[in-house]
C-alpha cells in the first residue's frame, strides 16, 4: 500500500488539477476559448484581464480548490499509512508531521503538471501559479508566508504578475531549505524545486515579452481588452 500511495497521488492529482475553470466558464459563458484571446493563456490573470472580475473569482476559487483537494487528501492519506514513519501519525495535529508534508508536496507537484499540461485539452494548460501557490502552504505556513509577501510586494509595486509570481515561486525551495524544520524530507525539497523550474519555463512567453518590454501590468480591477 505504501508504494500504491505514491501513484494514486500522482495520478489522482494530476487528473482533478488539469481540470480548467478558465477554459471551461469563456466557453460556457463568453463562447470562446480563452487560449484564443488576450494572452491566450488559460489561467486566471489572462481570464480576468480578458473579461473582468465578474466570473473570474469563481476561476481563482476553482484553481485554489484543485490545489487544495490532492494536497489535503495525500497529505492525510500518507500521514495515515505511515509513509515515512508508521509510528508517526500518532503524534501531534492530524495537519502536521513529515508524512503529511511530504503527501502534500508530492501531490502538489503533479496538481502543477496536472494544470499546466491537461491531458482533457491536449496539454495546453495555464502556468500553475495558483497551484502551487496554494500548495505551499501544505507544506510549511512559514514558508507559505514568506512566499505570499514576496508575491504580494512585487505585485503591488512593479505590478508585474509575472515578475511576482517567479520571484515567489523561486523563493519558495530557497525558503523551505532555509527555515527551521520546513524541509520534512528530501523529496520535499525536490519537489519545490521542480516547482520553481516549471513555473520559470511555463512563463518563457512572458519572459521574452518582459525583454521585449511589452508585458502588460496587472490591474486589480478592470479588463483589458
């Protein structure tokens, strides 16, 4: 069973995180397909910048809960099987422990592939920010934290999404190396480091456009057309 474990989380959570909100609401609601417009990005900035914030909540409440669900669910399920210690999950909140991070950063990885690479729309997915955004927050609150700051300080003052969402994302295996207790595994910290290489590579479109000085800004609020 422990070895079962480890596919059942990588496939479960690759499958329920390709699912897309932006793909699915432009064409139930705007019958379009939201990698036909704007950046053709099928993520939630290209969503709201497309079409405003009237159904774009609804893509990030979406996005969140497909990080949140495989995260959640593997990061118990290792916990109780005892991947790593079966002595373990006797001990302390039913939310912490080495297993429990350790399930959480392994699904959160493949929730990323999942997102950016859907086998339901021909591997044509978004760039998996919100996914692994949340799911850090499974593995380490702290680093969670460290990671949100970043985001949000770069977003609100180069108001670059992009920008932000690297430089978050290049922190986060910096961070959870370097604090206290943040690393439950090796494979934990592999995980984060993949992370930050496929969310680099799955912004390269933005990062030619930021050479070419052509990235658009985030707005909080409004659209681009």
């Amino acid at each position: 069973m422990k070895i079962a474990i480890w596919f059942i989380a990588a496939v479960a959570s690759y499958l329920v995180a390709g699912v897309n909100p932006s793909i699915l609401l432009s064409k139930l609601i705007y019958k379009q397909d939201i990698r036909t417009v704007g950046s053709k990005n099928p993520g939630f900035t290209n969503f709201k910048r497309v079409y405003g914030w009237k159904f774009a909540w609804l893509v990030l409440l979406i996005d969140v809960s497909k990080a949140v669900l495989p995260c959640l669910v593997f990061g118990l399920a290792f916990r109780a099987i005892g991947v790593l210690d079966p002595a373990e999950y006797e001990v302390g909140s039913m939310f912490t422990g080495s297993n429990f991070h350790l399930g959480a950063a392994f699904a959160g990885i493949f929730a990323m592939l999942g997102h950016a690479y859907p086998v339901w729309y021909r591997f044509r997915g978004g760039k998996a920010f919100l996914v692994a955004a949340t799911a850090v927050w499974f593995i380490d609150w702290r680093v969670g934290l460290i990671c949100a700051a970043i985001f949000l300080v770069l977003l609100f003052t180069v108001q670059i999404m992009s920008i932000s969402s690297m430089s978050a994302g290049i922190a986060c295996p910096i961070a959870v190396a370097l604090v206290p207790g943040a690393c439950a595994h090796p494979v934990v910290l592999i995980c984060c480091i993949l992370a930050a290489i496929l969310l680099v590579w799955r912004h390269k479109p933005n990062i030619i456009r930021l050479v070419q000085g052509k990235e658009n800004k985030f707005k909080l609020f409004g659209k681009t057309k």
